[in-house]
C-alpha cells in the first residue's frame, strides 16, 4: 500500500509541476495569443481539478 502512495504523491508532484508551466507559458501567450491563452487556461483548470479530485480521494 506504501508503494502505491508514493506513486501517487509522485504524480501529484508532476501535475503540480504542469501547473507551474503553464503559468509561465500564460504569462507570455497573455501578450501574443488569445487563443493560446485561452487553450492553457483551459488545460491549467482540467489539471486542477484532477488535482482536486485526487487529493479528495486520500481524506
């Protein structure tokens, strides 16, 4: 069961690092490309709420 755990935290960490990414690619396509920005938002908010989703299921 600790193995998978751990796995699991290890993904969390990817997805929290996704996140930070795309925050950073939102910051330049703001000034460039609406429909970039828009993509990357909407990419940022799936992640998000897989994020949220998993972290309800460990309570």
């Amino acid at each position: 069961m600790a193995n998978s755990v751990q796995v699991s935290s290890e993904n969390l960490v990817e997805i929290l690092d996704a996140i930070y990414y795309i925050n950073e690619a939102m910051k330049i396509a703001e000034s460039y490309d609406p429909k970039a920005f828009e993509l990357l938002s909407q990419a940022k908010e799936s992640l998000v709420d897989y994020l949220i989703s998993q972290v309800k299921d460990y309570e």
